[in-house]
C-alpha cells in the first residue's frame, strides 16, 4: 500500500510499507511479512493520480530553458532555478492564447498542474498560462515584435514611400462610431473640400480586431486608383492603453501594412503613444487630427499661396492704378482727350478686324459642319431601313431569277440525260429481246424436230394397247384385241381382226412390256 508517512525505504520520492498480519500468539510458527508486488504503470498511474491531486493548480516561477516549439503547435522547454529544473509542456490551445513569445532566458511565472508523463516517468507541469516577471505580457510582445520586425529591415527609411502630394481619394480605417472619425472629417472639409474621404469600417480593439484591420487594408488595396479609388490609406484610433492599442501591435496588421502597395500613414492614439504599426508604415502621425492636417497639408499650402498672390496682385494692381492717375493728372485735357479718342479707334478697329476674323471662322465652321452632315446624311441614307429593304429586295429577286435559270437548266440536262438513258434503255432491251426470241426460236426448232407429233404429222401413227404400251410390232397384238391410235391430228380405237406378220421377221414370243403414260 501506498503510505504518506513510513520508516521503510523511500523509493521514486514516496514510501512504500506493506501491511503486517496478525500475530496469534497460539501458534509457534514464525510470521513473515507479505509483500504486494506493483506493476510499472501501475505505480506510476498511482503515483500521477496522487501527484495531480495534491498539485492540480500551482503557480511556479523560474527561469526558461531549453524551449523547443514542435511543429504540431506544442511548446516544450525546461523551468529551472539555481537548484532545481522542471519540465513543462505547453498545449497548443494554450500556447495560442499567449501574447509573448517565450524564449531562453526568460523568467516567467507559470500556472498549471504537475502531473507525471508515463512513458518516461518523468515529471512535469503542464501549463495554462504563463506571464512574464517583471515587464508585462504585452509590453514583452511588444519588444519582441519590435526587435524582430526591425532586424528583417522593415522599419528602414530606404522602404518609406513619399504620399501623393496631391490626392483625390483617401481611405481611413477606424472605428465609423467615434470622435476620430468626425474630427478628421471636419478637419478634411475646412482645408480641402475637393478630397474624397473612403470609410472602411473596423473593429479597433477586441479579438478580432487586427484580422479586420488586415483585411481592410488588403480590401483597399485590391482596387486601382487609376479607377477612382483610394490613392493612400490612413490607420486611425483614438488614445487608450497598451491593451486598447493591441490589435494595431499585431504581427498580422504590421505584415499587412508592409505588404501594401499604397502609402500608409499611422494615426494610432496620442503623441507619446507608439505602436507597431507607426513603425512600419509610411508616415507616423501623432494624432488623427494631425494625420487629416498632414494629408491635406499640400493642397492647404497651395491655397495659401494663392491667396497671398492675390493679395500682392491686388495690392500690385491699386498701385499700377494710382501711377496712371497721377500720370494722367500731368497730361493736358486736349492732348488726353485725343490719346483718348486714338485709343478708342485703334481699339475700334481692332474689335472690327476680330469680328471680321470670328465671322470667316464661324463660316468656315459652318462649312465643315455642313459638309460634315452631308457626309452623315449620306451615311444615314445607305443605312436607310427602307434603302437596305429595297436593295435586300433587288439581291432577293435577282437570285431568284438566277436559281430559276439554274433550275431550268438543271431541269432541261436532267431530262436530257434522262431521254438518252431511256433510248439507250429501249434500244438495249429491244436488242435483247431480239437476242431472246432467235434462242427462243432456235430452241423450238429443235424440239419440235425431235418430238414425236412431228412424226406423226409426216404420216405415221402411234399405237397403244389396253394398257398403254407402245405396240412397235405384230407380235405384240392378238385377235379381238383392243388399240388406241393417234394420228397426227387426233385418233382413234380399232380391235384387231387379223394379224399379217412381215415377211422374213422371226416369230418371238409375246413380251409385255408397260410404258407409263
């Protein structure tokens, strides 16, 4: 069993003892004590539960060691003093929600529970949050941010560009509710009325604030000022603390600023206050005041300018004025009355000859203009609804006319090819018929010479008994015997009364023989 307090052995930090038996007095035998046997993970499991039980939320200070972030997120690194050093593992969830980067050498104060890792049995703390003594948490993520931005060059003079001197379109992103917002827009229409202000509405503090400042940036960016839009672009917020300026001390908003491709001028709080921001842009105005004055400041200039021309002008011209009254005070009234009258003729011929000039001008404006809308009437006329239908109608009538006369023509070949195949066919077929009939002819020649009723019609006569045998001799009748005799033409029956046997003819026996008829 697992003891707090014992006089055994101590082993892995704790005692061990096991439990004694009873002794019974009544019995002789020696008594020995019973051993429990623990597996490994066992022990440890044991150990773990008791350990995270008694230490389920420590605070521990000391100094970072060893740190390696792993690449799933986790960070790993050693907490040590003078005397002692402690493992500790930082989650990604957590370590996420920190706003420092924790580095060797960094004291810190850490808040979590001790447990112990069972494939080593090693044990270890397993943070939540972690702060940094001595400075805060954000002003360390601050410093950090600072020096690394810094040492990739992104705070050089060399990458600051110059703003447009005089710029039609400005974006600002700020806050839409606040005085930031009115105080520029004021300050923007009392020194230059003509410049456009673009309002991108943000989230100036909280969360999600420097992923909307990030992106409203990108978003500005992502259209030209060659088409109107925003020619530079104006961070704005108002004082408050390190905390309330965090989202603008963002590594995500001060990329976004460096990756821009229009000026950027950060108007971020009051004049002692910095961010990083104000470093990486363009131009650091102290205020947003200051930034619409800064904005604005070339135009206001020029008007300035102007105004004082005018008023040297003027006062230039009142002078001119008095010099040529007292001039003309010294001159006689006669010989100014004829300057007078000279300068009212020249003057006079001069208007005529410039009206002379305006009229041949205008005439010969007039006769561009004229040959100009003939040239367009004419055009008008050849793209006439009515002048195309009639021209489409002409084009329609003429290639009927020329689809009849291929139509005739094609007829006219066809039913000539037509009218030679079908002589050539007539010819051909009487040729073969020809052909057929003399076979047909020769043929019946042929039979009719060896068939037997052409006999017949030279004069004989065919012979058949009872039965339908031929009778080729005598031999073959008897008397009273019935025959059948076909002529040439027709026949008859006759019964034998005698019989005359040819001279020198041998007398043979009677022989039947049938022949189907």
């Amino acid at each position: 069993m697992v003891a707090s307090k014992s006089q055994s052995s101590p082993q892995l930090g704790f005692l061990f003892e096991a439990d004694a038996e009873p002794r019974e007095s009544a019995t002789p035998a020696r008594h020995s004590r019973t051993r429990q046997t623990w597996l490994v993970h066992q022990l440890v499991a044991e150990a773990r539960e008791l350990v995270e039980g008694d230490f389920g939320d420590v605070w521990v200070e000391g100094e970072i060691s060893n740190c390696r972030p792993a690449s799933s997120g986790h960070l790993y690194f050693t907490l040590k003093d003078a005397e002692a050093q402690l493992p500790v593992v930082l989650f990604r969830r957590q370590a996420q929600l920190l706003r420092f980067r924790p580095e060797d050498g960094l004291r810190v104060r850490v808040r979590g529970k001790v447990s112990i890792y069972e494939q080593r049995g090693q044990l270890q703390l397993v943070a939540e949050t972690m702060e940094p003594v001595g400075a805060g948490s954000l002003q360390l993520a601050f410093e950090q941010l600072r020096d690394r931005l810094k040492a990739e060059g992104l705070f050089d003079a060399e990458r600051k560009r110059p703003l447009p001197a005089f710029p039609r379109v400005v974006a600002i992103v700020t806050s839409p509710t606040g005085a930031v917002i009115r105080d520029f827009l004021n300050i923007v229409n009392r020194r230059h009325s003509g410049l456009s202000v673009l309002v991108v509405p943000v989230a100036v503090q909280g969360e999600n604030a420097s992923a909307e400042i990030a992106s409203a940036i990108a978003q500005v960016n992502h259209y030209s000022p060659a088409e109107g839009f925003a020619e530079l672009i104006v961070l704005a917020r108002g004082g408050g603390s390190l905390e309330d300026l965090a989202a603008f001390n963002s590594e995500l908003v001060a990329r976004a600023v460096v990756a821009s491709r229009l000026p950027v001028v950060s108007a971020v709080g009051h004049e002692t206050d910095f961010t990083i921001a104000d470093f990486v842009a363009d131009l650091r105005a102290p205020t947003p005041s200051a930034a619409a004055e800064i904005v604005t400041e070339t135009q206001h200039k020029i008007e300035d300018l102007i105004a004082q021309l005018s008023n040297r002008l003027f006062r230039a011209t009142r002078f001119q004025l008095l010099q040529s009254r007292q001039h003309l005070g010294r001159i006689p009234t006669e010989r100014a009355q004829q300057r007078f009258v000279t300068t009212i003729h020249r003057l006079e011929q001069r208007l005529d000859d410039l009206g002379f000039r305006i009229e041949a001008a205008m005439g010969e404006s007039l006769r561009q203009k004229g040959l100009g809308m003939a040239e367009l009437t004419a055009a008008l006329l050849r793209r006439d609804p009515r002048q195309l239908l009639s021209s489409a109608r002409e084009k329609l009538t003429s290639n009927q006319s020329r689809l009849g006369h291929a139509l005739d023509r094609a007829l006219s070949a066809a039913r000539f090819r037509s009218q030679s195949t079908e002589a050539r066919l007539y010819r051909g077929a009487q040729v073969a018929v020809a052909t057929r009939y003399s076979a047909y002819a020769s043929l019946r020649r042929q039979i009719e010479s060896l068939s037997p009723l052409a006999v017949l019609q030279r004069g004989y006569a065919l012979v058949q008994d009872e039965n339908g045998a031929i009778v080729r001799s005598a031999a073959q009748l008897a008397t009273n015997q019935s025959v059948s005799t076909r002529l040439g033409n027709g026949g008859f029956s006759s019964t034998i009364t005698s019989i005359e046997q040819a001279k020198n003819e041998p007398v043979k026996k009677k022989k039947e023989k049938r022949i189907s008829k």
